[in-house]
C-alpha cells in the first residue's frame, strides 16, 4: 500500500502543473518559473547582480520586497491579440498577461503601496482587487494569501476575479487551464522552468515575433523546459498536426544550426570559447512521430559570460623610447605623409 501511495503521488505530481499556475486562467501560453529551487540548487551564482532602475527601487524601500530574494515561485499566462489566430486577449493590437506570484510578502506594505497607486478599490467576495492605470491600461492587482498576489492586465475584469475565485477551492492535482493540462505531461519532471505556447503563422505579421514563421509555418505547440544538472539542460519540443509538419521543422531548425556551426567553424581554433563551443556542440534536433525535439546543455561558464558584459577594450601605454646616442646632427623632421604603424 505504501509502494502503491507513492506510485500515485509521483503520477500526480508528473500530470499536474504547480498550484500557482493551474491558478492561472484559460491563455495563449504559460510560463513558470520556480526561483526558490533555482537559488537552492545555486543555479544564479554566475549571473551578476541586479541592477535596479529607480521605479523597482522605490519599489523596494516602500514594500521591502527583492525579487531575486523573495520571489519563490512566478506563474503567468499569456493572452494573444484576436488577429494572432483567436487569441484569448480579445480585441487588443498586443498580448496581455495573468501573472501569480509566491514568496515571502509584507502584506501590510504592499497593501499601502498599493493604494497609493491604484485609481480605485474594488471589493470582490471580501477582498481588495486594486485598479491601477498603467500606458493606457488597467492593471489589476489583489492579495490572495499571506504569500501570494495575482497581477492581471486583460481588459476583463472577471480574469482577475477567477483567479481569486479558484485560489479559494481546494487545489486539485487535475485542475488548471487545458492548454496547460494537455501539454504540462510533456515538461519532463524535476523541471525548474517550462513554456507552453501556441504557435501561430498569424504571429509573423506583428513586430518581434516574425522569425517564428520561418520554423512554424502551420499551427503548433511548443514545450520548452530547463533542469540544472550541474548544467542547464534545455529541452524543446514542437507539436504538430502530422509527421510531415514535424519533420519540416526539424529540417529547418537543422538548417540553421548548420549555419552557427559554420560561423564557428569561420572563426577557427584560435579565440574559441570552450563554453561556447560545448553549448553549440550540445545542440541536437531530432523527430519522433508528429514532433520535432531540440536539446542543448547550457555550461555555466556560458551563463555568466551571456549575463556579464564585455570588459572594456584596454590599450597598452606607448613604449618609452630608448634614448638614441648624441650626434652633432639635428633630429630628422617628422613627416606628415607617413602612417603610424599599428601596434
């Protein structure tokens, strides 16, 4: 019975997404990301320190909230435009976000911060949803628990109030969006981040997203997941209607891996990072039935040097010149037509 316990548990646990995003209301996408085990394992000790700008600094005094110290856990869901192909967000010209948020909360600061900001308070079901104006938007925010805040964007104020709504029921291991249901198997397990997208050829025609229709010329899925194991092991799988959509995303993702191997190869051995070169070495597509698979180990050593920029070019003083032997003859005229040699 013992044995039989843990065999459902560890069933359960592979089928159900984490608690706060099967919060998260029906969306375009999914993202989640569990800090609190990232900064367990020491997956950020390459990654340089936060810089913050002046609006998360005030932030900060006036909440005492740090999220690269604080924030444990970060969920949120991505609604599309109606002209990427339906999308969730209705008639808006951009995406909007749903976001849940775990980690350890001030209440009592955050909530006076809060009211300095919003326009107006609603009062839903006995709690406080706060109505913020932001670029011409509402930005919805309501304290769910002693640890936990639901953040929403989306025109519909009733998204915000189904997150509270289902943060109230007990959590159930079946619950949760369909996208993320359907795909949330696919994450493989002891993931510390996934994404589950819907890709559209529609999303070729907005700015930023036109490179997705060079892989993507026909709907599909994407699953993209992280585990540090001593390295970061990325895995992405696309989801397609057919073998033949599969394997034309994996012929064309191959074809542009070719070509990073090529610019290596141009480079030649001298100057190779031997980060970089086990990153680019690390990539392998693949296909299995109707998706098409990319994986890729990430060393840390990569890490840091993607998140630090490069040092400052320094150039090295002028050579004193040896003194010259005294003659009667005067110094030789400089002549302005010659070019100093490069050093």
């Amino acid at each position: 019975m013992i044995i039989a316990a843990i065999a459902l548990i560890i069933t359960l646990r592979k089928q159900a997404a984490p608690e706060p995003a099967r919060l998260l209301p029906g969306a375009d996408g999914f993202f989640y990301v569990n800090l609190k085990w990232i900064r367990t394992f020491n997956a950020t000790s390459q990654l340089p320190p936060v810089s913050r700008d002046p609006d998360y600094q005030k932030f900060v005094e006036e909440t005492g909230f740090q999220f690269e110290r604080d924030l444990d856990q970060a969920a949120f869901a991505i609604h599309y435009p109606q002209s990427w192909g339906s999308g969730t967000a209705g008639t808006t010209d951009e995406p909007r976000f749903s976001e849940v948020f775990v980690g350890k909360i001030d209440s009592s600061r955050l909530t006076a911060y809060l009211k300095k900001l919003s326009s107006s308070v609603e009062d839903y079901r006995g709690f406080d949803i706060y109505n913020i104006p932001f670029e011409g938007r509402t930005v919805r925010v309501v304290i769910l628990s002693y640890d936990s805040v639901a953040v929403s964007n989306h025109p519909n104020a009733d998204v915000i109030r189904g997150i509270l709504d289902r943060s109230r029921k007990l959590a159930s291991p079946f619950g949760g969006p369909w996208l993320l249901r359907k795909f949330y198997r696919q994450v493989p397990l002891a993931s510390l981040s996934f994404a589950i997208l819907r890709v559209r050829p529609e999303m070729s025609s907005l700015g930023g997203l036109g490179s997705w229709s060079l892989l993507f010329p026909k709907p599909a899925v994407a699953v993209i997941s992280a585990r540090y194991l001593r390295a970061l092991h990325l895995r992405a799988e696309a989801f397609t209607d057919s073998a033949d959509d599969a394997r034309a995303i994996a012929d064309k993702t191959s074809a542009f891996l070719a070509l990073f191997h090529a610019a290596e190869g141009s480079v030649g051995n001298q100057g190779t990072d031997p980060d970089v070169k086990m990153f680019f070495d690390s990539l392998k597509v693949e296909q299995a039935a109707d998706h098409a698979i990319l994986t890729a180990t990430v060393p840390p050593g990569f890490i840091r040097k993607a998140f630090t920029e490069a040092p400052t070019e320094t150039v090295a003083p002028p050579t004193t010149p040896t003194p010259a032997t005294p003659t009667n003859k005067p110094p030789p005229a400089p002549n302005p037509s010659q070019k100093p040699r490069s050093r």
